[in-house]
C-alpha cells in the first residue's frame, strides 16, 4: 500500500486552507455567533472510505481544540448514511475547515471507491488492477494512496521509477528493437517495459531481456495472441480504453496487469456531509 506519513498530510493541509483562507479568512463566519457545537459527519453514497487523517488534521490545524473522532477506518466500504466521524469545538473553527476536509475526503474515498469497482470486476482472475500517472498535478500521492485502499496497486510513481519506453519514444527513435537494446543497456537496474500497439512490434523485439509487455489499445483477439507469445518471457500489462465494461474480457486474455487512468483521472469525489447534532 503507498504509505502517506503525517508530515506530508500536515503540508497539503496547510496549503489547502491557505488557498481557502487567504488573505483574510472566513469573513462569512464572523457575522455568526461562535459558540461550541457538536457535528456529525455523513457519508451521501455507498463507498469506500479514504482520507480520515486527511480531515482529522484540516480541523486540528484550524483548531487545536477541537475533538475528532472517527468512527471507521480507512479501505473500509461503508453504506448512505454512516457516520464516520463526529467532532466538537468552536462553530467558526469547525466551519472554516469543512469544506477542505471534506474535499480530502471525497477525493480520496470517489478514487477508492471506483478502483475497487475495477477489483471486483476481475475477481478470480490472476490479474491485477493498476493506476497510472494520470493524476491530478500535485495530488499524485493522496491518489495513489486512493487506489490502494480500493484493493488497487501502484505504477510508477514518476518517470524516475522505472524505463517505460511508449509509442511516442518509439516514434522518435524509429527503430524499437535498437531503442530497447540502449534501454537495456543503460538501465542500470531499473524495471523495464516497453509499450506495443501491434504483434509486429511484439515481434520485433521478442528475445531482448527486459522485464515487462504493455500492450495498449489492442483488440482482444490479437491481445489474447500477444499475451500467449511473450507470457513465458515477460509479465504482461494491458491499458489502453479500459472500462467497467470490458475489464473482465481483458483479465480473460490471460494479461497479468491491467493499468487504468479512469480510475485516478476521471474518479467522481464521494458525497459527504457535515451536519450539526446540537
């Protein structure tokens, strides 16, 4: 699971109530009399839970004050209507971080939520759902936190991880056996895959010693064929318009990993509300 340590949940906070605070903080709230309350948060849907600490420390960097307890755990599924957390203190404090605890939240629970729809879906299979790089700028991490709470694993974190030569490098070079042989040669160490569209790039390349084969966008017939030539001399991934849909035909294949960026680009944010109990 990717590991999110306190220190880094404690930055993101802070700059996210930067950016909702400055310059001048919460001028609606003052206008409300701020007296202690007590307040309940709810999830609106069936889903996943992420995030908790996330929001914890929104409301103790607000308010030191202020008591929060959670009443699940991250990676749990939970129904329309449980109470994951309730929290007291002072209504300006509480009110001034809602909205930016509860965005960590719904980010992180909508990542987990679809990535673990994806697990299900290739339940039985010996295949495995993966994300990608496609993440939202600077939120990369509390994603990939997301999808390993929904039963996911994790690409490459950054283009330092790992040599994974796409159709575009191809392109460049011209040539992908030659390309694949420099990769290989200065790999020093690194994991290397290398990205097809088409069996006749597979079959330029069968017999360099590399580690994995991405196929991207292939029909399932000719994935199918792919995944049988090269499952002896390299693990196997597929991507490439990958669905709800059609994940469990191509678990079928045979194709050991299957990376999808729907579930970190296009993931919709869980519904949660907090509401007052007195």
């Amino acid at each position: 699971m990717q590991k999110i340590n306190q220190k880094y949940i404690k930055s993101i906070v802070r700059q996210a109530l930067r950016e909702d605070l400055s310059p001048s903080g919460d001028i609606t709230t003052r206008n409300i009399k701020n007296k202690k309350i007590i307040a309940k948060i709810i999830a609106g849907q069936n889903c996943i839970v992420g995030g908790l600490n996330f929001v914890k420390e929104t409301f103790k960097i607000s308010d030191k004050q202020i008591s929060f307890k959670i009443k699940t755990k991250d990676g749990r599924k939970v129904n329309k209507g449980k109470v994951i957390a309730i929290l007291s203190g002072k209504a300006s404090s509480i009110l001034k971080s809602e909205r930016v605890g509860l965005n960590f939240l719904g980010l992180i629970s909508g990542v987990a939520t679809i990535t673990n729809k994806f697990v299900k879906k290739v339940k039985g299979k010996a295949c495995n759902i993966y994300c990608t790089r496609k993440t939202f700028p600077n939120l990369r991490l509390i994603q990939k936190y997301g999808v390993t709470l929904g039963g996911g694993n994790n690409h490459r974190f950054n283009l330092s991880d790992e040599i994974l030569i796409k159709d575009n490098h191809i392109a460049v070079s011209k040539d992908i056996r030659a390309l694949v042989k420099k990769a290989i040669k200065n790999s020093k160490g690194k994991k290397i895959t290398v990205e097809v569209d088409n069996l006749n790039q597979l079959n330029k390349i069968l017999g360099l010693k590399f580690n994995r084969i991405l196929f991207d966008n292939m029909s399932l017939k000719n994935l199918k064929k792919g995944v049988k030539i090269s499952k002896k001399f390299y693990e196997t991934e597929a991507s490439g318009g990958v669905t709800l849909d059609n994940v469990k035909s191509i678990a079928a294949t045979g194709v050991k990993r299957i990376s999808v960026g729907q579930i970190t680009h296009s993931a919709s944010a869980v519904d949660f509300k907090l509401d007052f109990i007195s």
